[in-house]
C-alpha cells in the first residue's frame, strides 16, 4: 500500500493543494520494480505545507518520471529514470526518505489520459 500525504497552501487566497509525497519507508516500495503505480483518493486529508520535513532526504519526481496508467485515477513513477538519477548524485534507494511531487504535474498526466 503506498502511503502518501497531501500538502496544502494557498494560491490566490485559496487554500489548494501543493504537494503529493510518498513516505518511502511506510510504503515498502520494491526498488526492483521498473514502475510504481500510485492510486490517487479525493479528496485529500489536508496537511499545512509548513508540517513539510524540508530535512528528511527528500527526492523531486519530476514530470518527466510519470507514467500514465491503465488504471483510473492512478499514475505511475519510472523507478528506472528515478534510480539512475539518484545514483548521478551518489544517493541509494536506501536513503531515500520521501518522494516529491507536484500535484499540478499529477493533474496533467491523469488529465492527459481522458
């Protein structure tokens, strides 16, 4: 089961949300694996952006890393593009804390698959 939380800000005066992020550690994630598909539920249980860990070992995933799915209202992550990125930086899977995104990325690729 992936584990992830939302983290809200506000945008225009409104309160919308900013970032999606995937504890690694609860949500065992087999770094074997070319893809790891993460299903989406709305709506979010909102967390303040000021809650964020800016210190844990968090990785960006970048829009470029997403993969439509064949599932509906679920993305996937290139855990392959991922992986050599990190290793560019001299950074294992292993210590890797939380994964990045942003929720404007996710709503264009799951948009982009109606």
């Amino acid at each position: 089961m992936i584990s992830y939380k939302v983290y809200y800000d506000y945008h225009e005066g409104k309160k919308v949300p900013i970032w999606l992020i995937i504890n690694t550690r609860d949500s065992h994630i087999d770094w074997e694996q070319p893809q790891l598909s993460v299903p989406v539920q709305t709506p979010f249980e909102m967390h303040p952006s000021e809650d964020f860990d800016p210190d844990a070992m968090n990785v960006t995933i970048l829009i470029d890393d997403l993969i439509l799915n064949t599932r509906s209202h679920t993305f996937g992550i290139n855990l392959i593009s991922l992986q050599q990125r990190l290793e560019l930086h001299g950074v294992s899977a292993g210590q890797v804390d939380n994964l990045v995104i942003q929720v404007a990325d996710i709503e264009e690729v799951l948009h982009s698959s109606l």
